[in-house]
C-alpha cells in the first residue's frame, strides 16, 4: 500500500480531506524519522516500536567482481510489532 493509497482510505473512513489526511500522514512520518536520528524510539501503543540498531563493521564478499570488501558499521531503522498485531497476523 502507498501513502496516496493510505490517504485516501483514512479520508473515505474518517470523512476529512485526502490533502489533510495526506499531510498527516507525511509529516508523522517526518516526525518518526527526525525522532530515529535523535537516536530516540517511537512507541505506539497497540502499533508497534520503530528504533534504532547499530550494525558492526563486517568483511562481506562481492561474488561477481570475486573480492572481499569491509562493510562499514552503520546504523539501521528497526520496527518491532505489537502483541496485539502479532496475535492478529497468526491467528
């Protein structure tokens, strides 16, 4: 699902406008990724938790060009779900 397909589905079930809607949508997510650069989580209760996770340097190999290469540390956005979603997702 796209975020136009997202907004239009919170515009049809909520009845305010796409452009509102969209505008919502895009700036919570500015409003998540700022919060992740801080190094800060995002809890949402019910959703799930978006964080951060550093990864270690590590030596990977790059089979077509047949060298081996360091990869450097990094960091990565992680999101765990929700009991709630979980139990929805397997049952």
């Amino acid at each position: 699902m796209t975020r136009k397909e997202l907004s239009i589905k919170v515009s049809l079930r909520t009845g305010l406008d796409i452009g509102v809607v969209d505008t919502i949508i895009r700036v919570s997510n500015e409003e998540i990724v700022t919060t992740l650069k801080k190094g800060d989580a995002v809890y949402l209760r019910g959703f799930g938790t978006f964080k951060v996770a550093q990864r270690n340097a590590k030596k990977v190999q790059d089979i077509t060009r047949k060298n081996t290469f360091t990869m450097p540390a990094h960091k990565v956005a992680k999101w765990k779900p929700s009991e709630k979603i979980k139990v929805i997702l397997n049952n």
